[in-house]
C-alpha cells in the first residue's frame, strides 16, 4: 500500500494538481539542499517526491489561501 494515501492528503489540498504541485517544488528542495523537516529514519520513502508527500501528511507543509483567491504553500519550520 501506498503511503500517505491519497484520499488523506486531498483532505489538505482541494486538487490533484495543487498536490502535484506542492510535492514536486518541495522535493525539488530536498534535493537541493538536503534539508528534512523530519528525521531521516522517520520517513517511510526514500525517494525526495515521497518525503514530501510525507512531510504534507504530517502537517509540515501547509496550504495557505490568499486573500485573491489564489493558494501557495508554507513551509512551518521547528
């Protein structure tokens, strides 16, 4: 089984696409910088795509709505 789940994390994001989105700029940041908000041990993924996932389930990563409407991700950083 896949972890996290979908229909989990589509209760934080409205979209498909928005998820997509998130995850993907947020691993691009993992691999850039090496930077996790967890414990490496932690994590179920080893791949960048899927600790981000992971890191959005868990309520490091949230999703903030402007007032226009628009969203944009936040990183909460301990």
């Amino acid at each position: 089984m896949i972890y996290p789940s979908i229909d989990k994390l589509l209760n934080l994001v409205d979209s498909k696409y928005k998820l997509v989105h998130i995850a993907s700029r947020r691993s691009k940041e993992i691999d850039a910088t090496g930077h996790l908000q967890m414990p490496r041990n932690k994590y179920t993924s080893e791949k960048s795509i899927g600790m981000a996932l992971e890191e959005l389930a868990e309520g490091f990563i949230t999703v903030v709505k402007k007032e226009d409407n628009e969203e944009e991700e936040k990183e909460l950083l301990d």
